[in-house]
C-alpha cells in the first residue's frame, strides 16, 4: 500500500512540473521561480519525509535515491 502512496505522490508531483499553465513566469512569478531553483522539490521532499508527515518512510527514501539525485540536480 505504501509503495503505491509512493509512485501517487511521484506521478503527481510529475504533472506539477511539467504544468506549463501553473508555472508560467507570468501566471505566478513566485511559483515559477521556486519549481526553476528546485526549492520548490526540496520543500515537498521535506514535507513528506519521515520527520514532518512521516509519508516517506527512510526505507522509502533509500528506494527513491535515483528519483531524489535526479531532482536535486
């Protein structure tokens, strides 16, 4: 069940990226400007990890390590 939690959350933070409506520079700046730096990956990691809502679990984590090095570069 939670590995299906899992692939959920990548597959909508997948759709989230790849939105050109809501991340157009013009539509929303702020937005925009957290998805191109990366802060934006980097406060929904924190959110879902173990020590804020516990979705990800750090086993998780460990399977989703390419997905993160991905993100992060």
């Amino acid at each position: 069940m939670q590995a299906l939690l899992v692939f959920l959350i990548v597959a909508a933070l997948s759709l989230l990226a790849s939105s050109r409506s809501l991340l157009d520079p013009g539509r929303f700046p702020a937005l925009a400007q957290l998805a191109a730096s990366g802060l934006l990956f980097l406060i929904f990691g924190a959110l879902l990890g173990p020590s804020v809502l516990g979705v990800l679990t750090p086993r998780n984590l460990e399977s989703l390590h390419p997905l993160v090095a991905l993100g992060l570069g």
